[in-house]
C-alpha cells in the first residue's frame, strides 16, 4: 500500500527538519537503502557518466513506485572532487528529483559542506552526507585532530549545513565506527541529530567486523544515543560479511542501510543491493525473523522483478561482470544443466526465478548433461530427437567440452551437428 502524507512520527526531535522522509520512513520501521554504487563504487575504479546515474537513481526509484523517495538514498557522488562531478551530482538531483532522495557527499571541511550543499540544493528531498572520523587513528589522518575534537567540528559543520539552506537534509557518516569509543559515538550522534542531522551513519570503514561486532556496536550506541537518534550502517565487505553485518545492524533495529549494486565500493566492497533486497522482501516468513514479527519494511513492496535489468545496467556501465555464481542476478540463476534437477528444479533452488524475478528457466548443455536435457535443448532448437538419435548426440555432447576445455556447449555449435545428425544418421563426430 502506497503511504499518504506523514504527520511527524515519534522519535523525530524538534531539532531536525520536518518532512525528511528518511527519519520518517525509519521511525516507521520502513527499510530505506542509502545507494552507493556511483559514489563509493568510483573507489572501485569504475566511472559512471552524469546520464548513467540519473538513468540507474530512476530505475531504482521506480522497483518502490511513487515511494521511492522513501526508501532509496542515491548517492550521487562526490562534488568537490572536480567541476565534472559537481556537475553529474547536480545533473543527477535535478533530473532524478521525486524519483529517489539524490545525496550529495562530503568531507567534514566547510568548503566541502557549501559545494555538496550547491549541488543538490533547491530539490525535492534533497540530501547532504558529511564524513567525519570517529576514531582515534582515523582522526588523526584526516584531521590531524583528537577524535573528540572531530565529532566537535562535525556538529559544527551540521549546523552550518543546516543555515545554508534548511530544505536540504543533512546526514554525517562516522568513518572508521567499528573501532571507535562506543560511548563517544552515542554521545555525538545524539548531539548531531540535536545540531540538525537527519540520520547518523556508523562506517565499518575497513571492513573487518564480525557480525557479533556489528550486532554490540549498534545496540550500544542506539540504547546510549537515545530515541532521536536515526542510526544507518555503511558496512564493507573485505571479510565477506558485509550482507550478515548488514542483517545484524538491521536485527538491531538500524533501518536505513547503506548498500551497492552489484556490491561495487572500496576494495573488496560492500553488501549488494540486488542481494539484501530479495532478501528482505522476497519471504515474508524470511523478513519476520530478520525484523522481527509484525515488521512492515516497506510503503510499497518492491518490484522485484525489476533486479536482473537494473544489475546488468550496472554490469554493462562499469565493466563489473555477473558471473555465474553471482547470487539474486548472475547468469546461473534459473539455469539447469544436470538431469534431476531438471526433472525437479523446485527442489534444487530456494525460490522460484520466474515467478520472483522474471527469470524464464534455461537448460544449458554441459559435459554433465543427461539425454533428457540433451532432448530438451533439441526440442527447443525445433530438433526433436528419439532415444537413439539422443544417446549419440548427448556422448557428442561430453566429447565436445571436453575436447575444447569448455563446459557450455553453445546452441549453435549443437544445432550444426545435429543438422548433421539429421541429414547423415551415422554422424556422431565433434
């Protein structure tokens, strides 16, 4: 069901701006997705152009309909890095406006603020994410300050934000959370949501929480912060755990997650969105036990039929392949290539790819095929084969990934020796 208009729900201080439909959507329990593959994905060494972004921020909004300022934060990327990028994040508020909530990122520097500000000022929900250090070490490299003496700086330039321009929302991400004082980050992530911050974002900046970390991390500071307090989870992936960290700041009550397309970020990346996505919307059985019974994540339920399109956009702009293997959008999903996962393929896969995503099923020839698949790729091709016919050609099958050292025998290789098997019945040479 579609959401009408908000009044303020409980939990949204008077110190932040009214109609920010992040906090709002996250005081309702409703599960945003802060979108980060152009922005931290550039640190994946992957550029998308201005057009591309604006195409992928619609697309994305479009998988919620009308509420898709609700529940997707577009990252559209880093404006102070040069005229270009200020021009693709202005490009991509303007153009994607009402589609998506378009943010804008910075560094915690005053000049930083007013560029990310000018970028996406003037829109319908717009976005600032300033980044500040939160740990001892990381204060250091990046300020050259105590870590206290940053968060400081940070409420500061909240505020500053805030006097720019009052329609655009401000959002601070804590770099370097994991390893930062519990205590600290509880005690300035209520006083940025008092300077004016929509929600505060804890980075596991180099990606090396367990999920009982993750788990500690956010219920401490959400218990210490207080009830205003918005928290989100910008959780890397260079352990592998970015999706069960993601799901462990979500069982602690964390509403908006950062997540990116494909998983493209820094280094190893974070958790795709594509797979937490499904995830949480495709059971529902599934999204009670990660949100707890009676959870309602969503104004409108996701389109999710939506991903596979969305992800080879992705795939195709940034270079970035699906592999075979590659959960929710790889080229595996809805393949069957052995026999009795083709007689049962419902036994074999946690869910239905036509009906969740619109993934017709697909036999493929392999060296593991049976005669049965091997008759069904030929009745496809419009070659139908009796029991003879289909034991030579599924042993032509074999001999051939074995001869090229390749697995899939594609259908054009197969319906030429097969219009030889038909013209010449004692054919069964590779």
């Amino acid at each position: 069901m579609t959401a009408g208009p908000l009044a303020r729900p409980p939990g949204i201080g008077a110190g932040v701006v009214g109609g920010d439909v992040v906090r709002e959507s996250a005081a309702a329990g409703r599960v945003v997705f802060w979108e980060e593959s152009a922005r931290d994905g550039a640190q994946a060494k992957t550029l998308m152009t201005a057009g591309f972004r604006v195409r992928l921020a619609r697309e994305q909004g479009r998988i919620f309909g009308t509420d898709g300022p609700r529940h997707v934060v577009f990252a559209a990327g880093f404006p102070a890095v040069c005229a270009e990028e200020f021009d693709a994040v202005r490009q991509v508020a303007v153009e994607a406006e009402g589609a998506v909530s378009v943010a804008a990122v910075c560094r915690g520097r005053s000049e930083d603020v007013r560029q990310a500000v000018a970028s996406v000022r003037g829109t319908a929900h717009a976005r600032v994410m300033v980044v500040v250090p939160g740990s001892e070490a990381m204060a250091r490299v990046m300020t050259r300050r105590t870590a206290r003496e940053a968060l400081e700086q940070g409420v500061a330039l909240v505020k500053d934000a805030r006097n720019l321009d009052t329609g655009v929302a401000v959002d601070v991400c804590v770099a370097d959370a994991a390893r930062a004082d519990h205590g600290l980050l509880a005690e300035y992530a209520a006083a940025f949501t008092a300077a004016g911050a929509g929600t505060v974002l804890l980075a596991d900046t180099v990606g090396d929480q367990l999920p009982a970390e993750v788990s500690h991390l956010f219920s401490r500071v959400r218990a210490a912060a207080g009830d205003d307090v918005v928290l989100a989870s910008h959780l890397h992936n260079d352990l592998g755990l970015g999706l069960a960290n993601t799901l462990e700041a979500l069982a602690a009550g964390v509403r908006v997650v950062s997540s990116s397309w494909l998983g493209i970020a820094e280094r190893s990346g974070m958790v795709a969105t594509e797979q937490l996505l499904f995830l949480l919307a495709h059971r529902a059985e599934h999204t009670a036990r990660l949100l707890g019974t009676g959870a309602d994540p969503w104004w409108t339920p996701p389109d999710l039929t939506r991903l596979p399109g969305i992800a080879r956009m992705v795939a195709d702009e940034t270079g970035v392949p699906l592999g075979v293997t590659t959960p929710i959008v790889g080229t595996g999903v809805g393949t069957i290539s052995t026999g009795t996962p083709f007689v049962h393929p419902r036994l074999f896969q946690p869910f239905d790819p036509e009906e969740s995503l619109g993934i017709a099923p697909s036999v493929v020839l392999t060296q593991l095929a049976s005669a049965r698949v091997v008759k069904a790729v030929a009745a496809r091709l419009g070659r139908p084969l009796d029991d003879a016919q289909a034991h030579a050609a599924t042993a032509w099958v074999k001999r051939r990934a074995f001869r090229t050292g390749r697995a899939v025998v594609d259908d054009h290789a197969f319906d030429a020796y097969l219009e030889g098997l038909r013209t010449d019945p004692t054919e069964n040479g590779s």
